[in-house]
C-alpha cells in the first residue's frame, strides 16, 4: 500500500524545485549573452579598419544587439526542453507502454494506480522498456503529463514490496517536481549534445564549407562548438551538485509513502548488482533513474569531484540511511528472494483427432492445430485417434471449446509466415506469443521476446538443455554472412522481415520486422527456447 505525503513536505519539494528552475534558467541566459558577445568581439577583431571604427563608435548598440539575440535564444532553448512531449522522451527510452495482459506488468500497473491515488497525480502512465537490466525512471513533460517505468529485468527481479518502494520511490520524484526539473536538465543537455555532434560529425558542414561563406564557417565552427560544450558543461556541472541530494529526500519520502525501508534498502541492493540496463540511454538522461544506468567510479566516491560530477550518491550511504530507519543491517539484505521452481509440471497427453476435409480423412490434428485450421468447422467430420466413432466437431465437447474461443478472437487474423495458417495466442511465461500449431514457430509483438528472455518461469528439461548446449557448439566460428532480405513477411504488417543474429552469445538466427513501427520478431520452432536455454546458461557462469 502506497501512502499519501504531508502536505508541508511537498510545499517545501515543489519549492525548492521551482528555485532551482529559476536558477538553471538564468545561467542558461548568462552562457547564451557571454558567449554571443564573444562572438561579437571575435568578428569586431576580425573585421578590416573602416568597418572597425564604425562598429566601435556603435559599440553600445550591437553589444546589445548581441545581447538581445543571446537572451531570445536562450529563452527558446529552454521553452524547447521545457516543452518537450511525453511521447518523444518515452521514445528517447525506448519505454512503451506496460501490457494489461501480461502477468508480470499486471503487477505493475496496479502499484502504478496505487501511486497515482496517494501522489494525487493522474494519469501516471506505467511504461516498461524492453532490457533484461535492472533499473527505474520516473519523467514529466513541460504539459504535466507523467510517467513511471521500468525495466524487464525489474519485474522479474524485485517482488511485489520491492516493486512497490520503487514506485514510490519515483512518484514521490513527480510529488515534488523534481522528475520535471530532472526531465527539464535532460532535455537541455540533449540539445547542447546534439549542437556539439553537428558541430563536429554532421555532413552539414561539408555541404556549406563549398558554398561562398566557407571562410566564415572555418572560424565560426569552433565557437559554436565551444557554445555547445560550455553549455552542457555549466548545466552538467549545476544539476550534478543537487541531484545527490534529491535522491536522498526521494528515499526519504518513499519510506514515508511505503512505509518499508527494508523494501526499499533491499530493490536499491539488488538493482545495484545486476546489470543496469545502459539500453542506449540518451546523453544526459543517468539523472531520471533510481540508479544511473552508466555504471562510474564516481557514483560510489564521496568528496568534493564526486558531488560535483556524479549524478546519484553511493549505494551503501543510501542503504546505511534505510537501515537506520528500519533499525536492522545491511549484511541481512538477501540478494535474491526468488525460489527457484524445482518442480516440472507433468502434463497429459493431448487428444487428437483425423477431420474429414474435401473428401479425405486428413490427421491427426491436436486441438491447438484444429484452432488454427480454417478449413475444419463444426460441421465438420471428425473422429477420435484414440477410437473409431464418428461424430461433427461441434458435438465434442473439446471440440465445441475450440469454436468458443476462435469466435472470441484467440485465433489470430495473422497467419504463419512458414504454414500459411492462422496463428493462436497462446500464453507464455506471464505473456502471450502468437503461434503456429504445426511448425512451432512464436510471432512476437516488440518486447515481448525480452520480457520471455528475462523471466525464468519456464524450466527446461535436462535432455532440452544438453541439446542447446550441442547445438551451439557445433556452430562454425567463422559465421557467413546472412541474407539481409529472405523470402518471408511480417504477419503483422507484410513489411520484409531480415535474418539477423539474436546476439553472438546464442548465436540463433531470428527474423526481424524492418518496419520500425512494428519491429515484431519470428522465431521459428525451436529457435525461442534456444535463446532462453543459451542465455540462463551464460548467466550461471
């Protein structure tokens, strides 16, 4: 259960926020107005003798010239960062929205609706990036629209209290404004870094530097680079010395909405041990999580360079105070809570049946292939493998379930990319795959194939794991090139899907959607436990 904040605590965070707003914003205009009259001075300097005089008897009226462009540009600058849209920062991520289906994000957005009712904030939307690290993010837009995420890796590391300190851990970053103010730094950083990369990479220059004023972008270049750097230095520099501190009043507050430290104190120790999931976070973005995704030796140094130039204060200070408030130790954090499933399921054999199609007695189907099998209805023949009656399919009772669930939408509109047929939505490990009844292949939407990666509830039998094992070894070192273009469509969106490496660990060849709306996956039959058999093994060692 997630309680509400007092209300003097919040008056006196929104407050501070705000101050520190202004504050950045200022030396955002202060950068802008130095660096534009050096421009000036430079080009003064540069000009010849006549032009010289004239501009000094006029010295006062371009210097503030200079000064109001500088001010009207750092204005813009901040507006921009400052109205940057929920949307394109989630898609900065890589974040998309937590499944309401999926047993694992359920979870997830019930915490989620739980801090929406004590911060008083609505709608937080939950999202989750699709990374086996391990980590959590909290961002504001300049419209108050919010949001709260984490990571694949979280929700299968952390239980439901850790799960729970996390959140609110981050909501009480949105109760006191500093996920906007930390969203807001972000931003500002990612546009210096974006100057400074068109400054020194971007094929614009080499298009101008041929064009009549290549003389005055030769020596415009290195100031508007210097712009760039000094800018993401100073706000770098100024966010860095509070940001320590705003983790530190995070957890306080989180304890104070949770009221379980040792939740708390134990998620902060696991997350902190496990990969953190870099996930090609964007430049400036450590700040928006509960532990910087970049691992630096300065984030567990403390002293004067550390405050300065790391953005979340060591582990083990952050433990030592949620110790202290649940009045227990630090060598009693368990590093996993998770018990193992030691137990496989024994599951009954599936009844089959032969189905009487144009004349001929086809078979034996399972029921999942009877699913996907347009062509067998209810009126359709069928008899038992296991007998010889005859009887319609609509007058079994295993049979009459199968029409249920087609007519409600389980059996998909998207048809196998190897068998032509239709696809049924089948559940798997906490999700759902779209899969073929006959050769086994699994559609999976974008995320999906990481959620499964990351989670272990599935277990595997010894004979399943010395094959994968066999199988990986005897591929070639030296792997040949892979056709970039097979002769195969996304179910999903009939864009050409591409043979590509999963990764060079498991070294399993997966078919991937080049369309980046749907980047949906397709492995074929086999191929899905592969992966998970490969990748739970690497971990172990």
């Amino acid at each position: 259960m997630i309680h509400s904040l007092p209300t003097e605590t919040v008056l006196d965070a929104r407050e501070r926020t705000e101050r520190t707003t202004r504050v950045l914003f200022v030396l955002i205009l202060i950068v802008y107005t130095i660096f534009f009259n050096l421009i000036f001075a430079v080009v003064l300097a540069c000009l010849g003798k006549h032009v010289y005089f004239f501009i000094v008897k006029k010295f006062w009226m371009f210097n503030t010239i200079a000064t109001a462009v500088a001010l009207i540009t750092g204005v813009v600058h901040f507006l921009l960062a400052r109205k940057r849209s929920l949307n394109e920062i989630l898609n900065q991520l890589g974040a998309i929205p937590a499944d309401k289906r999926d047993e694992y994000h359920k979870v997830f957005i019930n915490i989620v609706q739980e801090a929406e009712l004590a911060a008083g904030i609505r709608p937080i939307l939950p999202v989750v990036i699709p990374s086996a690290g391990c980590n959590a993010f909290s961002v504001e837009d300049g419209f108050h629209l919010t949001a709260i995420g984490v990571t694949e890796g979280t929700l299968v590391r952390l239980d439901r209290s850790e799960l729970t300190a996390v959140v609110s851990h981050e909501a009480a970053h949105l109760v006191s404004g500093d996920s906007r103010l930390a969203t807001t730094v972000s931003n500002i950083l990612s546009i210096f870094n974006r100057l400074r990369v068109l400054f020194t990479k971007s094929k614009l220059w080499q298009v101008l530097s041929k064009t009549r004023a290549s003389v005055f972008l030769i020596l415009a270049r290195p100031f508007l680079w210097f712009l760039a750097a000094l800018g993401h230095f100073v706000t770098k520099f100024i966010y860095m010395g509070i940001s320590r501190k705003r983790e530190f009043l995070a957890d306080a507050n989180a304890v104070n909405m949770c009221k379980d430290p040792l939740s708390l104190a134990e998620a902060i120790y696991k997350i902190s041990q496990k990969y953190r999931g870099s996930f090609d976070v964007p430049e400036g973005f450590a700040p928006l999580f509960i532990l910087s995704p970049q691992v630096s030796w300065l984030d567990e140094k403390r002293g004067f360079l550390a405050n300065l130039f790391s953005t979340h204060p060591p582990v083990a200070d952050r433990l030592k105070k949620l110790m202290t408030w649940a009045k227990t130790d630090v060598i009693e954090i368990k590093q996993d809570l998770k018990i193992e499933k030691n137990l496989i399921e024994t599951k009954e054999e599936p009844p089959k049946f032969f189905a009487h199609i144009k004349e001929n007695w086809e078979g034996p189907f399972t029921l999942t292939q009877i699913l996907a099998l347009d062509t067998i209805k209810p009126s359709t023949f069928v008899c038992s493998a296991d007998g010889d009656k005859i009887v319609r399919a609509a007058d079994n009772e295993f049979l009459l379930q199968l029409f249920v669930r087609r007519m409600t939408n389980e059996v998909s509109k998207n048809r196998c990319p190897r068998c032509n047929v239709s696809l049924v939505e089948m559940p798997y490990e906490g999700t759902f795959t779209l899969h073929c009844s006959f050769c086994n292949g699994n559609l999976m939407k974008y995320g999906v194939l990481e959620r499964i990666i990351t989670r272990k509830d599935k277990v595997f039998s010894d004979e399943e794991i010395k094959n994968a094992k066999i199988w990986r070894n005897l591929q070639k070192v030296n792997i040949p090139a892979i056709d970039s273009f097979p002769n195969i469509r996304c179910p999903i969106c009939n864009t050409q899907m591409a043979m590509v490496f999963h990764c060079m660990l498991t070294g399993v060849i997966i078919d991937r959607c080049l369309n980046k709306n749907c980047r949906a996956v397709w492995c074929d039959g086999g191929e899905l436990e592969k992966i998970q058999i490969l990748v739970e093994d690497a971990e172990k060692t």
